[in-house]
C-alpha cells in the first residue's frame, strides 16, 4: 500500500453514510486530496498503515519465494 491507498479511501470516505461534511475534509479531485491531506497532516500521512501492510505481506513473500523454489528443483529435469 502507498500514497495512492490513503488518497482512495479518503475519496471513498467522502459523502459516505454516517459521515457529515463538517466532520472532514471534502475533495474536488484526486490532486485537491493530495493537497489538502499534506497541508493538514504532513507527508507522514500518506504511509499510515503501511507498517503493519508489511508486517502481512511478508510470511506470503517468504512461502512464495519458497514455493517457487522448491517447483523449481523438484522439475528441474522435467524442462
């Protein structure tokens, strides 16, 4: 996940049930999003969450890597 994910949700967030427009920002567009998320919160907010995005994506890394490598001398006579 990267800067485009949190410019996503918060598009998505907007308008949706539950939420007033005097709790958020509104947005006009992608680029106003972008504009808008740095002034108020810094570049920091763009990576809000990729931390534990990692900490998820790492053991599927390590058994695909695995995986691929374990097919790979298991056929290596075969191709």
């Amino acid at each position: 996940s990267g800067y485009w994910d949190t410019v996503r949700r918060l598009l998505q967030l907007q308008g949706s049930h539950g939420m007033s427009t005097r709790d958020m920002d509104v947005y006009s567009g992608y680029w106003d999003c972008v504009r808008k998320t740095y002034a108020k919160h810094g570049v920091g907010r763009f990576y809000h969450g990729v931390g534990i995005n990692l900490v998820r994506m790492a053991p599927n890394t390590a058994v695909q890597f695995g995986s691929y490598e374990l097919l790979k001398r298991m056929t290596e006579g075969y191709i």
